[in-house]
C-alpha cells in the first residue's frame, strides 16, 4: 500500500464526496440487514399461525386467523420490498459520490503524469520508449482508477456491511454466530497467501503489455520500412511470441483467481450448513426460535457477495499498487534541466562557447571537447563536419536540450543556465534533422509555435520555405490533412514544412541542423536567399554537409571528433589548405564526376 500512499492527496481534495459516499453506503447497507430481522419474523409468524389455523379447524373462525395471516404477510412483504427500494436509492448515490470521484482523480492524474513527461529532459526520452510512456498514462491509470472508485466502494460496503451483520448475529445467539463465522480465519489466511501472487503476476503483466505496446508502436511508425523489406510475417511471428508471453502471465493470473473465487464460496457454504445444523440444535434447546434460523441463513447469504467481492478487490488493489509503482518511477525523476528566472528579455543573439565540454549520461560517448567560438548578433554562423563530429550536439547545446559538463554556453553575455528557459527557446526558431510533422493540418503544422495567426502569415512563411508552391497544388491547399509523421509529403516537402513552421516565428536565432538535405540546389539557393532576407540583422546557425550550403557563413567551424579543427570565413578556410579544402575538393569532384 506504500505506493498508493500516493493517492491521499486526490482522497483529501476530493473529501467532500468520500465522506457522503461513506454515509450513503452505511444508509443503504442498514437498509439491506433489517429485511433479515423481517424474514425472521415472518418466518415465525408462519410457523405460530399455521398451528393457530390448525388449532381452529372446522371452526369458523379459521377463516378470520387465514385473513390476517395473509394481510401480515402481505404487509412484511411490502415492508421488505421499500427498504430494498430505498437501498437501491442510496447505492445509486453511493455510486454517484464514489466512482464519479474516480474519474475525476483519474482526469487529474493523466493531467499530471503528461504535465509531468513535457517538464522532463530530452535524455528521459532517449531512455525510454513511447509505448511504455504511453502505457503508464493510459492502462496504468485505468487501473489506478479501479482501485480508487470501486475497489474503495465496494472495500467500504463490505466493511459496512460485514460489522452489520456481525453485531445483529451476535445480538441474536452468539453461539451461532461462532459457529458461523469459523471458516472466516481459513478465508483471512487464504487471502494473505494470494494477495502476494496476485502482486507479483500483476506487475509481470504490466510490464509485458508495455513490451508489447512498445512493439505494436514502433513497427506502425516504421511500417514503411517493413513493407520494403517484405517482413511482414516476421514481425507477425514476434509479436505472436510477446502476445503469447503476455497471454502466459495472464492466464497464470487467472488460474489463482479461478482457485481463489470457488474456496471462498465452499466456506461461504460451510457456513450455511454449520448455521442449519446448530441453528437446529439451539431450536430444540428453546435458545433460538426458527425464524432466527432464517435470519442467519439471509445474514450468511448476505456475506456471500462481499467474500466474493474480497477477491475482486484484492486483485483490484494489487493490480493497482503495480501500476502506481510504475507511475511513481516517473513521477519521482526529477528533470535534468531546470529554470527558476522569470524574467523574460528579448534576445540580440550574441552566442559564446567557453571551453565547453559534454558526454552523453546514457552512452558515456564525449561529444564535444573543450570548444570555444564565438558568434556576433546578427551573424550567420555554419558547422560543418564528419557524421558524428558533434555538429547536431552543439545544436542541443545551444538549445539547452542537454547542459554542458564543463565550461559555459553565453548568451548576450549571460551564462545561459540562468536564463528563462521558456522565454529563451520562444525567441528560437529550430529545424532538426529529422522532421516531425504533426498528424494534422499543414496550415496548423506551420503555424505550431504560434499562439495566434494573422492572415497571411501562414503563406508567407511557405513561400519563404520555397514550399508555397507545392501546397496549392493539393484540393485542399493549406487544409491538407497530413498523416503520421507527415506520410503524406514527400521527404523534400516536409523539411520546407519545417522551414517554414520555424520562419513564422520571426525568432531572434535560427537553428538549421542539416535540413536541406533533401532539397535540390535550386530550391536550396532559393530557401538560403530568402533566409538572408528574413534573418537580416538576426543570428542563424546553420549545419550542413554541402560546402555550397554555406560559402555565404560569416563563420565557418570545422568540427572533427568533437573538437573544433578549423573556423573562419569560406575563404580563410581554402586558403589554409586544410581539412575544410579537402572537402570542398571532394565535393567538386563528386559533381563533376555526377
């Protein structure tokens, strides 16, 4: 129960409906006893007039004694029949109360599990995969849920009930309610047994269903993929093993609960028989009267449900006790980066590196290695490098994706770990290397970091993307709907979506990490004249593998395994015949030979 302890902040919020709940179930369980004390009557009433009736035969006023037998049990019937209406009434409220303040600490819980997720660093989300995170928000919630509204609803009732039933047995003859209530110990000890079992299955089937969601999901985001290599059937055979192996633990699960239910009701019924057999005893003794026998048998008829209910409930809770483990690991992870300045200034886009060094914490791979540049307001700023030189990391970095292990990254003279985290990546605009477009319409992917458009702005920013064209040429223009990841677009037509949805922001520092890619040299010339004009007077950092792409650069760096080999302007660089010429002469070459 320790991590459910984590609940009692929703129980406390929302105390204004457990505690009538509390009360209409104590109402309602009142309502559902006394009828046992009314059938006990009746049934002695019974038994007392039919010897009257006999006692009367062939006498007329045998008639008479029929009559007001049958209006006196007409009138319990009637009585036991508006209590039971007026138990249902209250168990309506119960459930009013109880299991619609489950589904609103359910609202608040996914709110604050995905609050939570967007506040944690890129680094958590290299960590740990999308079915899993999604597993936790949704299944893992649901049954958080079960244990807040019904395993609580029906764990009250029971208690309710149970000391109910208790003190009227014990009223009545307390030698019967010993008797009675012996398998009861037999039933503790048996759930003691099993609540571990259920515990430990449960936690293995949670994590099952995330492997098995983790699966599902990234072989539809790659369905592309699968369908050029033709794997269908293999990716059909795994995830017939992860089914099977999720189907093991299920019905392992359910074999202890098969086992469960029907011990349960044998000591329900070992009950029933033990209160006829003494029951009987004391009836011949004079202790009891036979009606009292009837009462005993609805009193442990009565129990029959909540036992049963006591299993349902176990499972309920130890399944959720899983879960909210699960849900706490995330939810106790603090985010690596953080930001406590309010303030919110705006940017010139002066950027420094001082001695910077960073190591990815989940690889240990040191990306970059004592860098040190500079970059004026306003310039236009190219890295260029080997795959894997760290261009893309300084990209993080400046970004403040990642902080830095050693030294310091400035901005405006300010170290950039005390800045307004928000207000400072507001003010950037930032295209990745890989593209990700939201299943939604073009115009709203464009328009992504913008609170409010103004007309035009929209096609105005394609047109500077050198996408414009493209987009007027589908029926529904802007109102195109895109699919996952933007299937719809060509690989080309996505990264200028992209371009054109970090343009729109008019940002004070604009990030390009290796976006052109994709695009042809003409329309590459195109996108890099209109950025001149839009970026004038605004700082760009651009990432590129053509040299073409950045001749323009007012500074060129030169990474290599992490480390700054060269920097200066396109034609600084050649002059010094070194690695950056190299390029540039092994690019030429490869045009000339295409």
């Amino acid at each position: 129960m320790k991590h459910l302890s984590f609940l009692n902040k929703y129980f406390y919020k929302y105390k204004w409906w457990i505690i009538p709940g509390i009360i209409f179930v104590i109402i309602s369980n009142i309502f559902g006893v006394v009828p046992a004390q009314v059938v006990g009557h009746a049934f002695n009433l019974i038994t007392e007039n039919i010897a009257i009736y006999q006692l009367f035969n062939g006498f007329n006023r045998q008639q008479v004694i029929y009559d007001i037998f049958s209006y006196s049990l007409f009138f319990f019937g009637i009585l036991i029949l508006i209590m039971y209406l007026i138990r249902g009434l209250f168990l309506f409220f119960m459930r009013q109360t109880i299991i619609l303040m489950s589904r609103h600490i359910e609202y608040d819980m996914k709110n604050e599990i995905y609050a939570h997720y967007q506040k944690l660093s890129l680094g958590f989300y290299r960590r740990n995969n999308t079915g899993d995170l999604m597993n936790r928000a949704t299944e893992d919630v649901n049954r958080v849920r079960m244990y807040v509204g019904p395993a609580i609803m029906y764990t009250i009732n029971t208690a309710v009930l149970f000391c109910l039933i208790i003190y009227f047995m014990f009223d009545v003859n307390s030698t019967l309610a010993i008797y009675c209530l012996l398998p009861l110990p037999v039933l503790v000890i048996t759930i003691y047994y099993v609540n571990t079992l259920i515990n430990n299955k449960s936690e293995k089937i949670q994590e099952q269903l995330s492997k098995l969601s983790s699966f599902v999901q990234e072989r539809f985001s790659g369905i592309r993929v699968i369908k050029s290599y033709v794997r269908e059937d293999q990716t059909q055979a795994v995830f017939a093993q992860e089914s099977n192996a999720y189907k093991t633990n299920a019905m392992s699960l359910v074999k202890v609960q098969a086992l469960f239910y029907p011990s349960m009701l044998l000591l329900v019924g070992l009950s029933t028989i033990l209160t006829v057999y003494i029951g009987g005893k004391q009836v011949i003794d004079g202790a009891i009267t036979p009606g009292n026998i009837a009462e005993f048998i609805v009193y442990v008829n009565q129990l029959t449900f909540p036992v049963t209910m006591l299993g349902w409930v176990t499972t309920l809770i130890q399944r959720a006790a899983a879960s909210q483990k699960r849900i706490n690991e995330f939810l106790q992870l603090a985010p690596d980066i953080t930001s406590n300045n309010t303030e919110t200034p705006e940017f010139e886009g002066k950027i420094s590196f001082k001695n910077v060094s960073f190591t990815y914490p989940d690889t240990g791979i040191e990306a970059i290695k004592d860098i040190n540049f500079e970059i004026e307001k306003g310039k236009f700023l190219a890295i260029i490098g080997r795959t894997g030189s760290g261009k893309s990391t300084l990209a993080n970095l400046i970004m403040r994706m990642y902080d830095v292990d050693s030294g310091k990254i400035e901005i405006d003279g300010k170290e950039l770990k005390g800045l307004n985290l928000n207000n400072y990546r507001d003010q950037i605009g930032f295209v990745p290397q890989e593209v990700f477009l939201f299943s939604d319409t073009i115009k709203n992917n464009i328009a992504f970091g913008l609170s409010a458009v103004e007309d035009g702005q929209v096609e105005q920013a394609a047109k500077n993307a050198a996408v414009y064209n493209n987009i007027i040429d589908f029926d529904l223009k802007f109102e195109t709907m895109l699919g996952e990841r933007g299937i719809t677009l060509s690989g080309g037509q996505k990264q200028r979506v992209s371009i054109a949805r970090a343009l729109i922001k008019e940002p004070k520092i604009l990030i390009f990490d290796d976006c052109l890619s994709a695009v042809d040299t003409k329309t590459e010339e195109e996108i890099l004249s209109n950025l001149g004009k839009i970026m004038k007077g605004k700082t760009s950092v651009l990432i590129a593998h053509r040299i073409s792409t950045i001749k323009n650069a007012d500074k060129i760096i030169v990474l290599d395994n992490g480390r700054i080999i060269e920097q200066g302007t396109h034609d600084e660089l050649l002059k010094n015949n070194g690695a950056y010429a190299e390029m540039h002469d092994n690019q030429l070459l490869e045009e000339e030979n295409s």
